[in-house]
C-alpha cells in the first residue's frame, strides 16, 4: 500500500533584530540603492548575541506543532538541516529536541545547503513509505551571520538568520493540508569550490593559537554560482513538471529558493512563469538559505496566494552544489 505524506502543519521563526540597507550603509561600503537593485533585499532579521540554529529550530518547530495540532512527544524523526549548527557535535538536532521539552526519538543534523527544506521533505517521504505511523520534523534554520564577513560588501548583504519547520505525517485530509506529490534532488560535487565555508573542517582545520582567517566565513564566486543557480532550479523544476505530466499552465504558484531577485526571476522566465504566479519574501528576511522556501510557503498561506487544490512547485539550489524541486498538491 502505498502512503501519501502531507504536510500537516507549518511555521517559521525570524529573530526580532532587524538590520536594514541603511544599517548596512554604515557598516560597509554599498548603499540601499545598490543592494536593492542587485539583489531585491531591503532587510534581514539578524540572531541576538547567543540565540542558535537550535533555539531557533525550536521556536519554528512550536509554530509548526500548533499548526498542525500536535504536541512534540508525539513526534517520532527530527531531521534539521543548516550548514551552520551550534558545535559541531553534540547536534543541533539533538539540542533542538532537549529544547522541546522531549527525548528518544531519531534526531539527526543533515547539511543541504540552502536545498536543505525540498531535501527535507524528500527525507520525510521516505520514512513515511517505511513506516506510515512516523511524524516527521522537518526543521531547517541557519545563523549566517555567523559565518558572514562583514567586510566583504559582496556577500555580507546577502544573509539573514532564520528557521522553517514542517510537520510530516500520513495523514488524509484535512488533517494533512498538502501532499508532497514528487520531489527531484541532485548535486554536483565537482562545483563545490564556486561556494564554500572551509574554516574549521576537517580539510582545513585549526590549532591552538591559530588566527582565523577569510576560509571561517562563507565565499561565493557570484558570477558563476549565478549560472548555475539559474540552469540547475529552472531544469529541475521542468523535468519534475514534466514526470508529473504537468505543463506551467498547471501550477498555481512557483516558490524559488530566496537567493536574490535577480536568480528568482531568471529561473522563472526559464521556466515561463508570469510575475503573478512567484511568491517573494527575499525583500524582507534575505537569503536564509535552507530556511527560505518553508517561510515563503507559510507566507504564502497566509497572503490567500493558494487556491484549494493548488499545485505549488519549489525549487532551490545550493552549495555543494544541491539542487532539487518538489511538489505540492493543497
């Protein structure tokens, strides 16, 4: 028998300091005017001194459970994904669920990128295939300031801090409020050099006494990460399309990863999607990376931006490379 896992609650947390174009002004050479234009960000909600990916992941979670109507015992997997954990061991995961007041269910850290949410729910698929009675946490959360240089005018207006989580279960409607129809992932190792965060790793690691250095903080090559964001969402999004027997006359609305308004409207041109059917919230949280397609999607509920019974395509790539697309039937 095969079981259909739908999304049966959302929510998202964004921290209450928020830091504008005009802050960045005096903290950077750039202006509102060149970050406006370039990327279609206007602010970004940054983590107070000492809030976590786990604390954050948490509070995203709570939103989550009350949406669907559950209590967190009653969860049986958590996976987070972030490429920004609080330590390296213990996880995130792991902390995030002593946060939610419960333990001895499966816990687990898992680094996508910013495709950490579609791979996410590619996760939750599966395990509700294996074992049907499973409630599945989806929960994606990245402090990138963390790991942000702030004197790199290139990419220390990019990011924001923020979490996403999701509740999966086997549910029929109208418990479940979306199924998850398809989903299609890749990656390419061999472009990983083009967007990395290398201080601290294994392949570069500190000792005692070391100074850190430029590898601490994220690195993007812009230009080419640009190229292959655009190639890689725009020709996921139309082989899911088309495995689903879909044309974009059927999808009601396109959520791309929130990278930069440039990347979105790119890969929907590509893809031949009018303004009207792309849900944006870059202007207002960033790139977040793997949290930005679940508060989009929970901002998109809430803007009335999908019908009942709508088809809502995501699509989002990120370092390493990752990249992949799923589908969502309301």
């Amino acid at each position: 028998m095969t079981h259909t896992a739908r999304i049966r609650g959302m929510g998202y947390y964004a921290p209450e300091k928020v830091l504008t174009n005009a802050d960045l002004e005096k903290l950077v050479e750039t202006s509102d005017e060149w970050i406006t234009t370039r990327t279609g960000i206007k602010e970004r909600h940054i983590a107070a001194p000492g809030e976590t990916v786990s604390d954050m992941a948490a509070q995203a979670a709570k939103a989550a459970l009350a949406d669907a109507g559950l209590e967190a015992d009653e969860l049986t997997h958590i996976f987070l994904y972030t490429v920004t954990p609080d330590f390296y061991t213990p996880s995130a995961a792991c902390l995030m669920q002593e946060k939610l007041g419960i333990r001895g269910k499966v816990a687990q850290d898992v680094n996508a990128a910013c495709c950490g949410y579609i791979y996410g729910l590619e996760m939750a698929r599966a395990v509700i295939a294996l074992r049907p009675e499973s409630k599945v946490l989806v929960a994606a959360a990245e402090v990138l300031t963390s790991r942000t240089n702030w004197a790199d005018r290139r990419t220390c207006v990019l990011f924001g801090d923020a979490a996403a989580a999701c509740v999966v279960t086997a549910d029929e409607p109208p418990l479940g409020k979306a199924a998850v129809v398809d989903a299609l992932l890749s990656s390419d190792g061999s472009l990983g050099h083009l967007l990395t965060i290398k201080g601290g790793g294994s392949g570069h690691p500190y000792k005692l006494g070391d100074v850190i250095d430029e590898d601490f903080f994220l690195q993007m090559n812009g230009p080419e990460v640009f190229k292959h964001a655009v190639r890689s969402m725009a020709g996921v999004g139309r082989d899911l399309m088309a495995a689903n027997g879909l044309t974009r006359d059927d999808i009601d609305l396109f959520i791309p990863h929130q990278a930069n308004l440039r990347i979105m409207e790119a890969v929907a041109k590509k893809l031949e999607f009018g303004p009207e059917k792309i849900m944006s919230t870059v202007a207002r949280f960033g790139n977040t990376s793997a949290s930005t397609i679940g508060i989009a999607l929970v901002e998109a509920r809430k803007a009335g931006r999908i019908p009942v019974g709508g088809k809502v395509l995501l699509g989002a790539f990120g370092g390493g490379f990752t990249w992949g697309a799923a589908l969502l039937q309301f």
